[in-house]
C-alpha cells in the first residue's frame, strides 16, 4: 500500500472517530416551569451559576457571562472563554415604551493578518483532512468570547463584572466532577490527543482519561479568571495572558500557527440590530453574518410560511417533505452566497424577499422531491463571482437561553468549533480552531468561495441563537442549538414545533430530528419513529439515511397571561442540560 494510500484511511479512520455521536439519550420529559426568572444551560453547574447570579439581582447578560466562564471548564469540548460566540439580547419595554430593544452581538474569532486563502490545502493543493489542520495552531482565530461579553455587559449589565466571575473561581478551585459526557468524549479523542497541556490536564500518565466522577480542579483557570475579574478582557488581548497565547499558537509541538500579539490587540466584538423577519404572526430575530443562523434559519420559515404546517402532525410524510425541500433550497442559497460581509457583499436582504421567498416555495411539488437544488437569483446577485462551498460537521458548540426579572432575555450560541477546539492550552482553557470552519478549498470551478481563507476574515458560522416576538412585540421563544450546519434545521423544526404546531418547548426540543441541505441525503434521526417514514419519503424519490443527530436545543418560552409571565424551559434530553428557575 503506497504512502499516500496510508495516510489517506488513517485520516478517514481519525476523521470518523472524531464524528460519532455521542449521545446518553434521556427520556423527554415537562418543561420546567417557573415565574420570575430560568436559565437552561447545557451543564448544570452551568444553570447553576447562571440561577445563582440571577437570584442576586443580575440580569439575564450577567447571568449569560457567569454561565459561559463555568462553561468553559466543565464542557471543554464545546465552548470556553477561548472560543467565540453570537448572542441576541431582548430588552422588555419600560413603561411606557412601545418597542422592545433588541441587540445582536457576536465575538466570532477573526483571522489573522497572516492568514492565506491557501492555508488549509495539503502539500498537493488539495483540501487537508480536517485533523491534519484541526489540531495544533493554524486554526485558531483570534477569541471573540470576553470582548463579546465586556461589550453586551456595559450595554446590559446590572451587577459589577467582577462577581459575575465568582462562581466559577469557586468551582475552579474546588472542582467538579467529571460528567459521563466529558469522560466519554475525552475517551474518544484518546488517541488523539495530542496538545501537551490538554492530555496533562484531562488524561492520566497512561494517557488514560480521567474518568466519570473525577474532581477535576484547574486553578490556573481560577488565576485566569481573578485576572479578566480585575483587569476587564484586555487582560486577554495585551500583556502576559496574551504573550502566552501567541506563544502556545506559534511555538506548540503539534503545528505552529500565525497569530500576533497584533491581532490580538486588534479584536474588536461586533454589535448591532438582529436580523428579524416575519413568519406567520411572529417575528423571527438572529444573528447577522457572518453567521449563516439568521438568514437561513429565515429562509427556510419563509419558505414553509407558503404552506399550512399545522394542517398535518409534525411527523407526517407532508411535513417531512416540506422541511426537506426548505432546508435543501436555503442551503443551496447559503452554500453559494454567504461570507464574511467586510469581506462579501452578500445579498441578504434579496435571500428574504418576500417575492424571492414565493419564487422559490413554488419551486416545491406537492409530493415528488426535486431531483437536485440549485441556489437561486436573488436580484442583487445577478453577477455573483462566486463558487459554492462545502461544509463541514464537527460535534462541539453550546446554546444557552435565559430570562431575567425583568422579561430581559438572552439567547447565546458559543463555540471552540471541534470538540476541543484545536487541544491547545493556555491559563487553564482551551482555544478554538475556529478557522477549520472557512472551505478548505480557496477556489472552485476558477472562481473563488466566498467563505475562504483571509486575513482579518471571520469564518462563516451556522450558529442560530434565536428570539421569537409576539405581534405585541412580547418576547415569545428564546431557543438555539449546537450541531455545526445541522444548528439550522434543529432551530428551524424547533420552531415550527412550537409556532405551528403547538408543542410544549420539551416536547419540541425532545422530538425527533429531520436534517435536509442541498443534495445531500436526507438524515432522520436513527432510533426514533421518524425512521419508519423512510420508505415513503424514498417514494417521493428523497435519499434518506438514518443518522445520530446530537443536537443540544435549550430553549424558554414565555407565556403571557393576564398580565402575568410564566417561563417553561426545555433541555435538549441527548445532552446534559438542565433549566432552573424560581
Ligand atoms: O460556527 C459554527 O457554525 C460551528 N463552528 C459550530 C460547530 C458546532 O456546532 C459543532 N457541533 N456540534
């Protein structure tokens, strides 16, 4: 067998352990009700922290920052203050006032200045396997997370930023204990993992992981964190904590990267109004580019609000095939169109006219699948430079939804990309390898992908933190989800679970998943009665396989009743998040 034979079936061996599900399913079960305030997080210590800070009067972004720095620690393998993030923030009207505020942020990690369209082709021009650039330095984009955050909490904020740090120092310093889900996914990644700090922190001398039930302490967290307490974020971007993360991206022992203290020093969060478009009675807000969240999400609810969802259960072949053929068109619009904006002038507000949106809802038959999809014309795309690009799937991310006192609500979706992000550490947390979400290929059919590699460039997210508004302008759903691309068809049948078909939030983040893109085969959730409508979605000519979907849905919806609020939350059951409230 030659070389490159061998090297060939190792990464695919690599690349499909780094892909399987994992998913201790839980049964379904009420939402968790309560009156005054919740948090549903994807770890309970996490939830915890986020109650804690809201019982001491915080607000719902207070909260958000306390859940996200514990995060970090007690679920490595999704997000960490080393990471990047977008994040939707619903201000309830004051008295008196008319319109709720509604700002979206996002700490999407940027590349640097030395970034190259071909950074991620192999030695022979052709796209690397994803764990040959996905460990080590070169996909690290600068961290968005703590600028992000600094910025929504001086917007947001109701207690001092400091103590919303203290409930992660504690669990820092005293530790927790290893969950079944981190112990499984170190497990997994055993044989590779290859970052010197990261197997010293989480694996044993034998390269064993540290099992289920291990008090895991990390006090060098715990300093980093006393440092960001006192000293803001710019701790992170200048001085030491800084010098050392340019020293661990540039100088590791898996692959160097090209990060400057330059670039660090340069990072600047992005804030600004949501993207909000209208689906049946509801107006539907996400996150703007670069993530892909907001306007496919939309696209796929704006072609379905052509057809009467409810006239059908959620699971029948007509509302399968309706999911499908909405998913499949809005990929092929996003694949072809979406990018960076300061780098690609996308047209957005063209992918979500109402006319566009009919045009391409008539393109659906009734019960015949279109034998393949092609983006469309939107007008002000009619001479588009740009090739299609590929996408890709990794199992990490966290969504997390909260509401405060005071009706105020957070909707956020963080992430380190892969699980683990690229395994370097520094100051006790993980950094992103974010930049694996660019195409690897800067070119296609010689012409170049909008979502490719350069520098200062943001890599294009799928990220879905979503709000959904009453036509008061009353806060209705904050919902969201993990998955990579598969983020927008779990948000978007999340959706229609609730706004149309009248499911209770758990019963729609529990129910079974369908995932359509482009020509790709259609996945129903193995497992789940989904997988017994495959002969008949393959009658209407669907490819179908049965897959592992390991979404992580944690959403709140918010009932209003004679003046009275009441929040029910539901957990995603194959993760292992909780909502807690009073
Ligand atoms: O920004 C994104 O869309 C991806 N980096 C998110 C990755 C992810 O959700 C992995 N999923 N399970």
């Amino acid at each position: 067998m030659n070389v490159s034979r061998i090297r060939t079936l190792s990464s695919a061996l690599v690349a499909a352990v780094l892909l399987l599900p994992f998913a201790p399913a839980r049964p379904a079960d009420e939402p968790v009700t309560a009156e005054t305030h919740m948090v549903v997080a994807a770890n309970p210590h996490a939830s915890e922290a986020g109650l804690t800070i809201l019982r001491a009067g915080g607000s719902a972004v207070d909260a958000a920052i306390a859940v996200q720095l514990v995060l970090s620690m007690v679920e490595p393998q999704s997000s960490g203050i080393g990471g990047g993030a977008f994040m939707l923030v619903y201000d309830a009207p004051e008295d008196g006032a008319a319109e709720p505020g509604l700002d979206a942020y996002h700490g999407r990690e940027t590349a640097p200045a030395a970034a190259t369209p071909d950074m991620f082709l192999d030695e022979d021009g052709r796209p690397a396997p994803f764990p040959a650039v996905g460990i080590g330095g070169i996909s690290v984009g600068v961290p968005g997370v703590m600028r992000m955050l600094e910025a929504a909490h001086r917007d947001h904020g109701r207690l001092p930023w400091k103590e919303l740090f203290e409930p992660a120092i504690r669990l820092a310093e005293r530790g927790f204990e290893i969950s079944p889900r981190l112990y499984f996914l170190l497990d997994r990644y055993a044989r590779f993992a290859r970052g010197e700090d990261f197997r010293a922190h989480f694996y044993d001398a034998d390269g064993n992981a540290l099992p289920t039930g291990h008090r895991l302490v990390n006090r060098e967290y715990a300093d980093t964190l006393r440092l960001l307490a006192s000293e803001g974020a710019d701790a992170m971007y200048t001085g030491e904590l800084a010098e050392a993360i340019v020293r661990e991206v540039r100088d590791n022992s898996v692959r160097a990267g090209r990060m400057t203290l330059e670039d660090l020093a340069a990072y600047e969060p992005r804030k600004s109004a949501p993207l909000c478009s209208p689906y049946r009675e509801w107006r539907v807000c996400g996150p703007q580019l670069p993530s892909s969240g907001g306007v496919t999400v939309q696209q796929i609810l704006g072609i379905l609000g052509h057809f009467d969802l409810a006239a059908d259960a959620p699971e029948s072949p007509r509302t399968l095939h309706l999911l499908a053929e909405a998913g499949r068109l809005a990929f092929a619009d996003r694949n072809l169109y979406l990018g960076d904006p300061e780098f690609v002038d996308a047209p957005v507000a063209a992918l979500l006219d109402p006319d566009y949106l009919a045009r391409r809802a008539a393109l659906i038959e009734p019960d015949r699948a279109l034998s393949s999809v092609a983006a469309g014309e939107p007008l002000q795309a009619r001479h588009w430079d740009f090739s299609a690009g590929p996408r890709q799937d990794i199992p990490s991310t966290s969504h997390f939804s909260i509401v405060d006192r005071w009706g105020d609500a957070v909707s956020m979706t963080t992430s380190v990309q892969g699980a683990f992000g690229s395994q370097l550490m520094v100051g006790g947390f993980i950094l992103n390898n974010q930049l694996t979400d660019f195409s690897f290929e800067p070119t296609r059919f010689g012409r170049p992908v909008a979502n490719r590699a350069e520098p200062g460039k943001r890599p294009l997210s799928s990220m879905a933190p979503t709000l959904v508004l009453d036509g008061e302008g009353r806060l209705k759903l904050a919902i969201g989800s993990p998955g990579g691309t598969r983020i927008i068809n779990y948000v978007s049948q999340a959706l229609v679970n609730v706004l149309d078909f009248g499911l209770d939030v758990q019963q729609a983040v529990s129910a079974p998943h369908i995932v359509a893109q482009d020509d790709s085969p259609i996945e129903l959730e193995e497992r789940t009665a989904l997988t017994e409508r495959r002969d008949e979605l393959e009658e209407m000519g669907h490819r179908v396989v049965p897959r592992n979907l390991n979404s992580g849905l944690h959403g709140i919806v918010v009932d209003h009743r004679d003046g009275r609020r009441v929040l029910r939350g539901g957990a995603d059951p194959r993760r292992e998040g909780v909502a807690l409230g009073d």
